[in-house]
C-alpha cells in the first residue's frame, strides 16, 4: 500500500479520536513518521478556514509551486488559498492571445490516491456543464508535466458574502435580494442534478459591484452518476456548522441538503450569528447539537444577543414570516423542507412583495393581514371614503330622523290648537250651565269670565 492511501486511511481513523488527542494517539499507534507527518498535515487542512479562495495558504505548500511557473497557457503569480481537496494559486494568462487573472486549482500533494484523482475529475466535469452568471466558470483544465491534474476557474476578486453585508452595512431587503441571486446559482447546479454539499460564506464571494459568485464545487455530487467520495476526502471538506444533519450523520445526500445549508447561511446574514455555536465542540457533540436541538427562532436569537453585539436588523423585522421561512429551510427531516431552491427563493420574493407565504398555513386572518400590508395607502384611502360615507349616510339619517319628529311635532300642536279653539266656540256658542250657575242664572257675563272659565277648565276638556 502506497504512503499516500496509508495516510488517508490513518487520516480517517484519526477523526474519530478526540481532536485534542489526536497527535499523541497517532504518535503511539502510527509507527511510520513519514505517514504520521502527511495525517498531521490532513489534520491541519482539515481544521483550517471556513473559505475556499480566502483561508489562509498551508504554509508548507508554498514551494510545490515557485511563483512564475509555466502552467499551460498561464504563469502563477501566488499561492492564494487551500481548499479541500487542493491548492489554488493566482495566476494570468502568458501566451500573448490575451491577458486574463484567473485561478488555478491544483489537487493536493497529499491526496492523490486513485479515488481522488476521480473526485478531481468529477469535478471538472460538474463544473463544465454549470453556465450561470453568479457560479464561477471553468476556462480551462489539464495536467502538468508532473501529471499534476488542474483545473483553470475564473478568478473572483471579492469577500465573503456575511463580509460584504458587514462592510456596506446592506438593509434587510438588499440582503435578501443578494441572498436570491444566490439561491440562483444553486437551482441552476440542481438543475442539472448537482448538489454542491459545502454552502457556506466562504464558498459564495460576492464582488465590488455586489454581484455574488459561488466557488468549489470540489465535494459536489452528481446525482445521476451516483458520484460519491471517500470517506476521509469528505469529511475533509465538510463544514458541520453548515451541513445537514443527513450529511453529518453520513445517510443519503439530496438537493435538500444544499436547501438546508442556504438555511443557515439566510439565518447568519439576519442575524449575524450561525444558529449553532460549535467551534468548542466535539465532533460527537456538534453532532448531536445539529442532529437533536431545535436553533432558536431568527427573532430570538437577536433579541437576546447582548448590547454589545451588533446586528444587522432589528428582531421585530424578523419576527412572524422570516422566522417562519428560515426554519422551514433548517427542519430536520429533510422531507419537510422546502421542496426546492426555487421554492424557498419564492417565499422570500412573496416576503418582499408583502403577499402571503406558502410555508404559513393559508388562514384568512393572515392573508388578510398582508392584504393590508402590501396596501396600506389603499386600504387606508379606501376606509377613509367608507368613513365619509358612513358618516354621510348617519347624518342624513340624523337629519331625516330630525325632520320627522319636527314634523310630528307641528302636527300634534296644530291637533291641540284646532282642539283648542273649538272648545272655545263651543263655551261660546253653548253656555254651560255650570258658568251659569256660578254667575247666577239672567246675570250679565262678561267675555272676560267666560275666558276665565273656559281656562280652568280646557286642560281637563282636552285631556
């Protein structure tokens, strides 16, 4: 068995030990130095940066490849990154057609076994067949004179996209409109059944001008060859603050596992914080965290970040849908996801226009509430003219009602005033003989006793 498979192979059993074990363990059961010094470097790549064209270069790398060599049609400048299955160096096109910076990617000294030599070139397969404006393009791919397999990739000159959110402090709405075109890039993989297995901010670069690349499609999955790769390789590359409890927990990989990294990524650009903090963890540890506890709500774990953290949007703006929709993204059972790419891109867009989202249950409440969200000015126009109208229609009523009873009112004092005067034409014109009575019978009467009389007595005539 050649060095490099002993290594690789003592690698992987290497992982299972605890990290702060894992030099002596191997110094007492790996007998051979020459292995011991490659798993040791495996180590180091393994635990290196989160980013595929910002980590810092493995030092003992630096002479593989002396600045100024001749690589095709291209001279290297530097070394500018070490990814998980190899080198990439700055380099610029050297034959006189044309001048171009690009990068170059080179598999790792370490790692040239025959399954990674085919890791390699599913690589370049996968990404001759991705033609999209945010997914960094394949120009050219070869051998060295040493037989060194490469891959020549457009060169992007940007940051890591949680960075660039930092730097131009982005609102809410830029975010999620950066975050789209991200998403993007990803349906476009998926479309052509690849899973890239490594989302995270510094596999996604975004430029000066805001346009965002998506990088290293070197542990990508072809879905319908079947391409997997070995164990350690992919241990290697994996991110466990950004993989999917199925990638962890090493069982089927689909695109939901890609959905579910966009997840955490979406949670960090929010809230400036990953939803598990697992740098101090075992592996065993980090593992049960990702596969068994639920993350705190996106508004959550804002509202309690300490005064002294800042974050980039308020929790109020991310409570209710966004929280809904990023743990939609995140759910444990891969199942219950979103059903794409597409599909949790579109929730987002349908957030931004104010329409209901489809991981809410579809209550009329709640698609009342962002009918009137996405129409304020409307609604409120709107209600202030049924105001007018209803306080148009109650004054009218008032005012008809007013009429009325000033009507009945007139009638029933003309009623009283006819009765009236007719009791008075009938004192006259009959004279009672209690009047008579009292001013004695042939006395003269006067006018003014008889309207004295009829006075006293028109109340009780009338009643």
């Amino acid at each position: 068995m050649t060095e490099q498979r002993l290594a690789l192979e003592w690698f992987e059993r290497s992982l299972d030990q605890p990290e702060a074990k894992r030099d002596a363990w191997l110094e007492e059961h790996c007998g051979d130095a020459g292995v011991r010094e490659r798993v040791r470097r495996l180590l180091v790549a393994d635990s290196g940066g989160d980013s595929f064209m910002e980590s810092p270069a493995y030092p003992l790398l630096e002479t593989m490849l002396p600045a100024g060599s001749r690589v095709g049609a291209y001279r290297v400048d530097r070394l500018i990154a070490e990814g998980g299955m190899g080198s990439v160096y700055l380099a610029h096109r050297d034959d006189g057609v044309y001048e171009q910076e690009v990068a170059i990617k080179f598999l790792h000294p370490l790692l040239r076994a025959p399954e990674a030599n085919r890791r390699f070139a599913s690589e370049r397969q996968i990404l001759a067949q991705l033609q999209h404006p945010n997914i960094a393009q394949m120009l050219d791919a070869g051998h060295t004179d040493e037989n060194v397999p490469y891959v020549v990739m457009e060169y992007v000159d940007g940051v890591s996209i949680t960075e660039f959110c930092r730097r131009n402090e982005t609102t809410l709405r830029d975010r999620l409109a950066l975050f789209r075109k991200v998403c993007s890039a990803v349906s476009a993989a998926h479309r052509v059944l690849i899973v890239h297995r490594d989302l995270k901010p510094g596999n996604i670069l975004v430029t000066a001008e805001g346009r965002p690349m998506l990088l290293d499609f070197g542990i990508a999955k072809m879905l319908d060859q079947g391409i997997e790769v070995n164990r350690a390789t992919t241990v290697m590359a994996l991110t466990p603050a950004y993989a999917s409890p199925e990638q962890i927990q090493r069982r089927t990989i689909t695109t939901s596992s890609d959905i579910y990294s966009l997840g955490v990524l979406l949670y960090e650009l929010l809230s400036g914080r990953r939803p598990y903090e697992l740098d101090r963890l075992s592996p065993a540890q980090a593992q049960s965290v990702v596969c068994d506890t639920a993350p705190p709500l996106l508004s959550q774990s804002v509202a309690a970040a300490g005064s002294d953290l800042v974050v980039p949007v308020p929790a109020r703006q991310l409570r209710g849908d966004l929280d809904v929709i990023v743990m939609k993204a995140m759910h444990k059972e891969p199942d219950r996801r979103y059903g794409s790419v597409q599909e949790f891109s579109e929730d987002i867009h349908r957030y931004l226009r104010g329409l209901p989202i489809h991981a809410r249950a579809d209550r009329v409440g709640y698609r009342v509430a962002k009918f009137v969200g996405r129409n304020r000015w409307a609604v409120v126009a709107a209600l202030m003219v049924l105001l007018s109208l209803v306080g148009g229609i109650l004054a009218s009523t008032w005012q008809a009602q007013r009429a009325e009873q000033a009507a009945l009112l007139a009638q029933a004092e003309q009623t009283k005033a006819e009765k009236i005067n007719a009791f008075y034409k009938n004192v006259f014109m009959s004279p009672s003989s209690q009047w008579l009575s009292s001013y004695g019978k042939g006395a003269d009467v006067s006018i003014e006793q008889v309207l004295d009389f009829a006075g006293s007595q028109v109340d009780s005539k009338l009643a």
